[in-house]
C-alpha cells in the first residue's frame, strides 16, 4: 500500500518519462533527477510536496514543442 503522496510521485515520474521520450536526452535528466532526490525521508512532506511542484512546471516545460534543452534543478 502506497501513500497518497508516494502515488503522486510515481505517476509524475511516469509523466515525465512520457513527455521526455521525444526529446533527445531529457530521459536520462529525468532519472538523474527523480534518483537524486529519492533518498528523501517520507516524513519530509513540505520538501516532497516542493519537488512535486517543481517537478509539475518541468512537466509542463518538457511538452512545449519549443523547448529543446533542459537544465538541471
């Protein structure tokens, strides 16, 4: 059983490997990314729930058809 938090993440997660496949290099940004941050403590709630909304905005960057490169965060 998942929280409702950890639920979130992974369908972000799944998102944005999504979004990335059509974009050369963003899905290895994308597993750099989510790898670094997982290490976080669940009981870290604000610090997830930050990186959840940072994580949104990159999603939304990585399907603008004028976006060709990605910086890290």
């Amino acid at each position: 059983a998942r929280s409702k938090l950890q639920q979130e993440v992974l369908l972000l997660y799944k998102q944005c490997l999504r979004a990335a496949r059509s974009k050369p290099g963003f899905t290895d940004s994308v597993r750099y990314e989510f790898r670094k941050e997982s290490q976080i403590a669940r009981t870290d709630v604000l610090r997830i729930e930050h990186l959840l909304r940072q994580g949104k905005k990159k999603l939304v960057m990585m399907k603008d058809p004028h976006v060709t490169s990605m910086g890290r965060f």
